[in-house]
C-alpha cells in the first residue's frame, strides 16, 4: 500500500512540475507576442506622425 502511495505522489509531483514548465513556456510566448504587438502599435505611430519623404 505504501509504496502505491508513494508512486502517486511522485507521479503528482512530476506532473506538477510539468505543468509549471508549460506555464512558463506559455507565459514567455505570451510575453513576446505582447512586445512585438507594441513594436509594431510604435513603429506604426511613428510612420503615421512622419510618413515617408519621396
């Protein structure tokens, strides 16, 4: 019985360190997603506020 026990609790703590791996992958895509949005919202005020010279 113990060791049952003792596999279920390895298997949870595997599977939550999982989990928090994903998360930080997802967060840090989340992340640079929202920084390139910004790049471009800036880059495109910025075109706006001075359009190209010909």
């Amino acid at each position: 019985m113990e060791a049952k026990k003792s596999n279920r609790v390895r298997e949870i703590l595997k599977l939550q360190y999982i989990l928090k791996k994903w998360e930080k992958v997802a967060n840090a895509s989340k992340q640079a997603n929202n920084n390139n949005n910004s790049n471009e919202e800036e880059k495109q005020a910025s075109e706006e506020d001075n359009p190209p010279q010909m």
